[in-house]
C-alpha cells in the first residue's frame, strides 16, 4: 500500500503534494529544482527548524536556507563548533568537551583539558578543521534512548556530557537527538547542514578560560573561539573589518581625544571630560529641539520611587533583578531582599510619565501627549558584562512617551519613522527595521497582545519600510519596532525603538473624556532615537573613528600663532569666531609651527588656522582642513571667506 499523500505550503504561497515519507532534499529537488537543491543547507517545517534529511510526514509549511540567508551562516557556524570539537579531541586524546554554542560573529566551545591550549596548538587545530571542511564528512543525525546516551558517552569517559544527558531527561526528554560526523558524535538539537563540505573556511581566534555552567565554584575549561564563513574572501572582509573596529575603539580613542573616563568608585558610571560633555550637550540640545519642533513638552520626574509604582507597573515582577533597590533599614534581615526593599532607582522612565499623565483628567483634544524626558536612569548590570560607553549602569535616554487614540497609530508612527530617518541621515547611517512581536515573558493576555501586534504592524506597513520579522523579541508589555544602523565600517548596532503597549494604560486605569463625553482608555507609544546618549556616543566615536563633523566636534577651530607677536591677531581670530558661535581654542605651547599642526592633528581638530606673518599683514588666516591629505592646506583667505565656509559645516543639521 502506497503512503499517503501530504501537502507542502512553500513561503509564496504555492503548494506541492508528494508522498509522506519523502526527505525534505528529495523534495527541493523534484519539486522545486537542483539549483535550490544544490544550495539548500536546512530547512523550517511549520517554524521548527530541521534537517534536509527529515522526512515530511505530515502536511505543513517549508522554508529552505541557503548560503544567501543570514541564518545560513549561523548554522555552519554551528557546524564549524562541532568540526573543531572533533579535531581537538582527535589532536589531544583525553580532552574532554562540553558546549559549543554560536555567537554573534561565530562560535565557540569549551573544552576540559589540564594543560592550557598555546597560540600554536590552535594553528594546527586551525588547519586540521579546514582539512575536515575538505573531507566533506556527512552529518548524520540519530535518536537514541537515556540508557544509550549514558552508554556511550560513559565509554567516552566523557562526564561533563554525562552530566548534561541527566539533566536533560530529568526535564521530560523521552529521546537524545546526536549528530556524527566522521566517526566523531555529540549530542545536538540541530538542525545541520548535509556535510562539512558547506561550511567553507574555519578561522580560530582566540582561547580563554571559563568555568563549567558559569560558576566559579566549578571546574575551569578552555574556551576556543573561532569564526566561519562561507568563503575566504568574506572572511577576509571581516578580518579587516575587526583590525578597523580595534583601531576605532571608543574606550582607546575616548582616552586619546580625552572625552570621557572611569573610576573604581563609580563602577559602570562615566566621568565626562569638558570635550565628552560638549558632544554630549550638543546632542542633548539637537534632539530636544527636534522633539520641541514635533509637538512634544519636555518634563522632568523623580529619579527615585516606592516600590509600589514597581509592582502597579509589571517591573517588580519582571525587572526587579536589573533595579537598583534601596532596603528599608527596620525590615527584617531574614528576609529576601526583594521583601526588605521600599524603594528603587529608576531604569526606565515610563511608569513615572504614566503618573504624570494620570496627575489631571485628560480629553482626546489633548492626543497625542507628547512627554520626552532625557533624565538618568540606572540599571543594575553585572560587572562583567560593563563594556566601555555601550554597557554601563547609569545612562540618559533621549525617551519619550505618547499617550494617543488607537485611530492615531498609523499617524503618529509615519511621523516617528521620518523623525528617525532625519537625525541617523544626519549621521551617515544607514538604518533597516524589525518588528518583534510577543515574548514567553510578558503581561497582558493574548487578545491584548492581538489587538496590540495587529495595530503597530499594520502602521509599520503603511510607512513603506523593508521592515524583518522577529517573532518573540518583543518588550514584555508589547510589541515593537526596533531600528538597526550600519555604521561606516559596516557593523550593525540596534538603536532607535517604537514600542506600542496596550497594556499599561490598563493597569494605571488610564483614560481620557472622548468626544462623546465618555471615559476611554488611550494606548501608549514608547519610543527613543538614539537609544541611551552614552552608548550611542560610542558608536559616534567608532563610526567617526574620532573625526567628528565640524558641527559635533568639541572643538572646531584651533589657532596656530606661529610667534608670540602673532598672538595678538590669533586672539582677535579667537573673538570673532567665538562671537560667530563656533568652538575655538588656542595652541599657546609655543611649540614649533610643524609641532603645532601635528597635535592638531592628533587632537582630531577639524580646523587648524596658521597666523603667522603674512595672515596678520592681511588680517587673515590660513586654514588646514583635518583628514584630508595634500589637500589639507587651504591656502591664505580673509577671516570673512573662512566664516563663510565652516558656517554651514556649523549647523546642526536636524
């Protein structure tokens, strides 16, 4: 008797019936043709990703990756995890190993192995991982029983695997899904791809220590990390990519160009030095009169609050471990502290805007509220995830809050999104958009959560903007839109945020008097551009490399006198630019003039102005332009002519 027949939903809509039973490669390869055959590495069967071995027993829907999706590259990533695992068992007989996971830019896996891995060691592993790549080594996916995963793995005398096979059964497990790959096997979820032949080019990086399960009080292991891709060519794309990101690095050039510092005392709070506060204050200023000119009031709220705002809000249920907690000194010391504490920093500022909001009766006359507060907020981040600018616990947000009639979504998101593409122009970046919708986390019930997605996506739509789905990434009170920039070296930083909640406004019993005269619940927009004004300095001071535009720079115009008779015009120079509104300084070293040029330089000033003799018999200056080359030196002009050309480079341009 032949098998039944099954129907397969392709992502455009089209279907294909084939007989249950049939291995998801045989049917890209009927049904769809050998080129996607060819270049098919993993499939999503009714949004469970899964081997092209798999069989298609059921009807449903398929999605095939390739080497052209984004999630093609995470998976051979994820093979290459398994690859090198297998080379350093076969290279050090008795090491013993544990998890591989992917990261952001590859992968990694830790390893348990008395003596330490040198440089050395991991050239050969380097090279002998490439050689299985050339093996082309199947990967071949089995399912075996508790008491056969414990069987083999103890034969292997492997024991941090034999711990985790434990562990996973004792979570419901009924089977332990392993991939081979010549004569080498490990347990996995999957999915992989058909062979190792696929992954392309395997690059080791670096080895470093780390404990077993993340708790000092276990075993230390050796941590490779490494990275893969498709072909050499991209991965030598990334390789310059990471020798330009190091060269830029806010922390190194923070220091040099002198913008901001840390101290032990304050552990993940920044000192701004006067340069790092001037940009900072420039931004302040540009987006508060961005938001001022589209329609917003500017408020400020307290930045400390019982915690019954807290737990009205959904935070002390969700949040409370990222929140700084202030302990009521009579509460019982046997307590948790969550029990002891009243009182918290705030981390975010949007429960104090709904206070505000609810403070006097609203009509819808009033919508959209526009509230934009830049106050400090404080997170409590784990010291070992502090990185400089982009991971601190004390920051400022340019946030706002719009309080608005479900009718006014579509509205008010155009309007936000041509916000967003003014101040990132501005900048030189380039921005993509992602919609997240609902998390396991969350509050609120589904029909909530309905109404919620359905709204914000079907504004999204109207925008016009590519936007990527991301399902379950979403704020724990709703759904978002997340902006992604691509900075000048071509790294991708997650920025911008419009994140609409239907769910606050219930739970702080908001309302408005409706043209109708009776009571109405608004929604709420949550939104903010740059993100947190200290992390995205540091990706200013790394997409600039330090070279901030005239316009940004804390210092626009230094004057060179080239001999103290020269310092009476370069004051006069210093008066009139000052009272033209540019930001001007003077080299008083004394220094010879190729001395002075150079520190200009260093100092990343984007004008220098040379006074010497001739500029005072002309009362002018001559102007040296940074970065750009033999064509530096702008040659003797009147002080007016120079005004002229570094007035538009001045402006803020939104």
């Amino acid at each position: 008797m032949s098998p039944p027949d099954v129907t397969i939903t392709l992502p455009n809509g089209a279907t294909k019936t084939v007989p249950a039973g049939t291995t998801i490669a045989d049917f890209v390869r009927t049904q769809i043709g050998p080129g996607l055959a060819k270049a098919a590495l993993f499939a999503r069967f009714d949004g469970a990703d899964v081997d092209l071995s798999r069989t298609l027993d059921r009807s449903g829907a398929l999605a095939i990756f390739t080497t052209k999706d984004p999630e093609g590259l995470d998976l051979v990533r994820h093979d290459a995890a398994h690859i090198v695992a297998s080379v350093v068992q076969r290279l050090f007989p008795g090491t013993q190993v544990t998890i591989g996971p992917t990261t952001e830019d590859g992968f990694y896996y830790d390893f348990a192995r008395d003596k330490p891995f040198t440089p050395e060691d991991l050239e050969v592993i380097e090279r002998a991982a490439n050689e299985e790549i050339k093996a082309d080594h199947a990967f071949v996916r089995t399912e075996v029983s508790k008491d056969e995963a414990l069987a083999l793995f103890g034969r292997l005398g492997e024991k941090f695997k034999l711990e985790i096979v434990e562990d996973i059964f004792a979570r419901g497990a009924t089977t332990l899904t392993l991939y081979s790959h010549g004569g080498w096997t490990d347990f996995c979820l999957g999915p992989h791809g058909p062979s190792t032949g696929r992954v392309g080019v395997i690059k080791l990086l670096t080895v470093a220590g780390a404990y077993w399960r993340g708790d000092h009080r276990n075993a230390q292991l050796q941590r490779i990390y490494g990275t893969a891709f498709f072909t050499q060519k991209e991965l030598d794309a990334w390789v310059h990519q990471q020798e330009e990101a190091r060269k830029r690095d806010h922390r190194k050039l923070g220091k040099e160009l002198d913008l901001f510092a840390f101290h032990p005392a304050a552990p993940g709070a920044v000192f701004w030095t006067a340069n790092g506060t001037m940009i900072f204050t420039i931004l302040q200023g540009a987006m508060r009169r961005l938001c001022l000119s589209n329609g917003y009031q500017e408020i400020k709220t307290p930045l400390l609050f019982n915690k019954m705002l807290w737990e009205k809000s959904g935070h002390w249920g969700k949040y409370r471990e990222n929140m700084f907690l202030i302990l009521d000194p009579e509460a019982d010391e046997s307590l948790p502290v969550e029990d002891r504490a009243s009182f918290s920093l705030k981390p975010m500022n949007c429960p104090s805007h709904h206070l505000y909001y609810e403070m006097k009766r609203r009509s819808y006359r009033e919508l959209p509220l526009r509230l934009h507060t830049q106050d400090v907020l404080h997170r409590n981040e784990a010291t070992g995830v502090l990185s400089g600018l982009t991971r601190v616990r004390q920051f400022q947000q340019d946030d706002a809050h719009i309080y608005l009639m479900e009718s006014q979504i579509t509205e008010e998101v155009k309007i936000l999104t041509g916000m967003i593409a003014k101040v990132y122009g501005a900048f030189g970046l380039e921005f993509t958009a992602k919609f997240a919708t609902r998390p396991e986390k969350k509050i609120g019930d589904d029909a909530l959560w309905d109404r919620a997605e359905a709204a914000l996506k079907a504004a999204l739509e109207e925008t016009g903007l590519p936007y990527e789905l991301k399902p379950g990434d979403g704020a724990f009170y709703g759904p978002k839109i997340d902006f992604d920039v691509a900075d000048s070296i071509g790294r991708k930083w997650q920025l911008g945020t419009i994140q609409l909640d239907y769910v606050a406004p219930e739970r702080f019993e908001l309302g408005y008097i409706g043209s109708d005269n009776g009571e109405h619940r608004p929604v709420v927009i949550h939104r903010a551009i740059y993100g947190s004004f200290e992390r995205f300095i540091g990706i200013l001071i790394e997409h600039y490399a330090g070279n901030f535009p005239v316009w940004l720079a804390p210092e626009q115009v230094r004057v060179l006198p080239v001999h103290d008779r020269h310092v009476p015009w370069a004051e006069e120079v210093q008066r009139r630019l000052l009272a033209a509104g540019l930001r001007v300084d003077i080299d008083r070293s004394r220094g010879k003039l190729g001395a002075q040029i150079r520190d200009a330089q260093l100092a990343k000033i984007p004008y220098a102005l040379v006074v010497g003799d001739k500029e005072v018999e002309a009362q002018g200056v001559s102007p040296r332009k940074h970065g750009t080359g033999k064509d530096a030196d702008l040659g003797l002009q009147s002080l007016d002519a120079f005004l002229a050309l570094i007035t538009p480079e001045a402006q803020i341009p939104y």
